[in-house]
C-alpha cells in the first residue's frame, strides 16, 4: 500500500498577504494564533482533498507537500540510497508532529511526516 498526502504547505515571505491572496481567490481562511504564527489553512472543503499550512519562510517562495510514513528515519535513508538530499533530518514538533524533508533529484522538497 502506498503512502497518502497528507498536507500541503505553501512558503512565502508575507504570510498575511497570502492569505488574503488564497481566501479571495478560493475561499480559504487561514489562522496563525499558535505559538508558532504557522497558518493552519481550512479549505472549508467539506471533507473533500487534504487541509494544509501557510508560513513565511527563508524557502520561500515554495510550495511544499508532506507525505505520511510509518517511519520517517526509514524513508530518508531510502531517499539518500536513490540520489534525494536531507534537508531537515528527523524532527519532533512536541504536542504537534515527528517530521522531516528532503529534496529529490530534481531538487524538488518534500516533507514527511510520521504516522
């Protein structure tokens, strides 16, 4: 079985002017009223696709999608085996997510995040 996106993240250097952006265009609301001012995007879907994540960000501009794996460690170590690069190695987020990211080939970036 294949691993899910889960999120999506999209890195800019004005946070709010993205959301203003976003919200006009698609209808997206955006609230950054955390300990890390990171936007949490609701897409007001209704359950359809995936919610996602705003910031600003020295990888800006950037959009960015982040994989569930049961074992972060594990698929870094199969990225760098076939040509990926470690970006970010493995990091616990307390109270909020295991994660890390990488760039392919291509130098695409990916996040990964743990089940």
């Amino acid at each position: 079985m294949g691993q899910p996106v889960v999120h999506f993240e999209i890195h800019g250097k004005d946070q709010e002017r993205l959301a203003a952006f976003y919200g006009d265009i698609f209808g997206w609301s955006v609230k950054a009223d955390n300990p890390h001012s990171y936007g949490m995007v609701d897409t007001h879907s209704g359950g359809k696709g995936i919610e996602g994540g705003m910031t600003e960000s020295e990888m800006a501009p950037k959009v960015m999608i982040y994989v569930q794996v049961p074992d972060p460690q594990t698929t870094l170590d199969a990225v760098t085996a076939h040509g990926g690069t470690v970006v970010m190695p493995v990091t616990e987020i307390p109270g909020a997510v295991t994660m890390a990211i990488f760039t392919d080939p291509e130098g695409n970036t990916i996040g990964l995040v743990k089940e």
